[in-house]
C-alpha cells in the first residue's frame, strides 16, 4: 500500500505522541524508584532556609515541615536556619545553623553523616538505634551528646582500681554494672510517678532524661531533667524527689555526672 503524502505528518505526530508517552511512563517510574525505601526521618520546626538532595540527585530543594527523609538524602541548613529531625526511634536531632547531613540506612541502625556544622539531641531514644558520624569517627547519638556536655552516661566505661593487695578495695570507683545495676534497682520508684500521672492522663507516653552527678559519698547532688517530652511538672517533681532517693556506695575519684534516658509507655 503506498501512503498519500499527506498521511506521514499525521504519522511522525502520532509516533512523536507515543514516545512521549513512553518516556514519560519510564521518568515517572524513575523518579519513584529512586524516591522510594524506608522513611527515615521527618523534618519538624523548620526555622529559616532548609535545603534538601535527594540521592541519585544534583538538585538542591527547599523544603518545608513534615519532609520525609530517606537513605542517602542530604539535609543543608542555611547559616540562619534549623531544622529538627524527628526519627521513628523517637530520637530528636536538631541541626544547627550551616550544617550538611546525609542519612543512610544501616541494617536496623540509621545513620546520620555530620558533613559540616553541628547537631544537637533533644530527646533520646532507643540506644544503638540511631549512630552519628562526625570527622571519621561514628558512635551513638546519645554518647554523642553526653560528650557534647562533658558527661559520661550510665553505662559508660568507669575504671576500678585494685587496692595494693590486689583485690578491689570498696571505696574503688563506680563500675559501669554498679551505676547500671543501682538504677535499675530504683526504677520501680520511677516508674511508680508514671502510674500516678496516667491516672489523670490515660494513655501519655513519652521520654525523659535525668541529669545528675554521684557524689564521692554515694548521694546523688544536681537532680535535672534536661530534656523531656511530657510537661506534667507534678510528674517531673516526683521524678526528681525519686531520683534524690537513690544512693551509690561511696567510692574515691571524682563525682560522676551521668545522664539517664527513661522511656515511658
């Protein structure tokens, strides 16, 4: 059959309208491969400019609160912005002005890559779930912190010194399965304040973190909570009368300080 001249542009438009349709069927679902995997964090409290890359992607976006953040994404914050990351682990991380972070996902830990700037950890989660990397060197978000503020946490390495005939004397320092063991012991006490408090409110869960220093008598001085994500100051105060209770054996060397993350729910 030989074509009229007439019917190649209908042809060539015909041909030109399927391969557009065909690209972009194969963009489209580029574009979602690409976007898709497991949800990492969520951006809160954006304070000015906040920028985002998407992996695989040059194209630097701004955005806005409630972004949903996947593995090899990279957050920037402009030298006046801020931005909190909220985790589904409940940790909090909010960074800081000029900073750049990449999250990658690693096995069941999440993994955020401090490139420039600074962070700072609001609310504390489940420990070992979220590691930050910073200058080559990766440990957990809550001992990222702890040594931000110059502490060591509860169940950080403390030495034991021997007494000269080689067995440990009882006034050695704390032991790491002493500070951990002590509060463990004592938890019921804690978790006492938050039956109280879901009397009046049924069903509140949330994370608090006890702040204070073991003095060389075994008595805790400086009961804080420096960060919390239930306000009830009847809770807080029974907290922190719960906390002056507990007692340490005394031990030479310096006051501890330590800080305690305490999930209610």
């Amino acid at each position: 059959m030989i074509l009229k001249n007439n019917s190649w542009p209908k042809l060539l438009l015909a041909a030109g309208l399927i391969f557009i349709l065909i690209s972009f069927f194969l963009l489209k679902r580029w574009n979602e491969s690409i976007s898709t995997g497991n949800v990492l964090a969520r951006t809160e409290d954006i304070q000015g400019p906040v920028f985002l890359t998407k992996k695989f992607s040059s194209q630097k976006i701004k955005i806005s609160a409630n972004t949903s953040l996947s593995s090899l994404d990279t957050i920037e914050t402009s030298s006046d912005g801020q931005v909190l990351l909220e985790f589904p682990n409940t940790y909090r991380v909010r960074m800081l002005g000029g900073s750049v972070a990449t999250l990658e996902e690693n096995g069941e830990q999440t993994l955020l890559i401090l490139k420039q700037g600074d962070v700072q950890v609001e609310n504390f989660g489940r420990e070992g779930s979220l590691l930050i990397s910073k200058g080559g060197r990766r440990i957990s978000a809550t001992e990222f912190e702890l040594e931000k503020q110059g502490k060591s946490s509860a169940g950080a390495s403390l030495p034991i010194p021997s007494s000269p005939g080689g067995t440990m004397a009882n006034t050695g320092m704390l032991s790491q399965d002493e500070v951990q063991g002590t509060l463990q012991k004592h938890k019921p006490m804690f978790f006492k304040c938050y039956t109280q408090l879901l009397q009046k409110t049924p069903g509140i869960t949330g994370q608090i973190t006890l702040s204070f220093v073991i003095e060389k008598n075994g008595k805790i001085s400086q009961p804080e909570i420096p960060t919390s994500s239930i306000s009830d100051a009847k809770f807080r105060s029974c907290l922190l009368e719960a906390l002056s209770r507990v007692e340490f054996r005394a031990f030479s060397g310096d006051p501890v300080s330590t800080l305690y993350p305490l999930r209610f729910e």
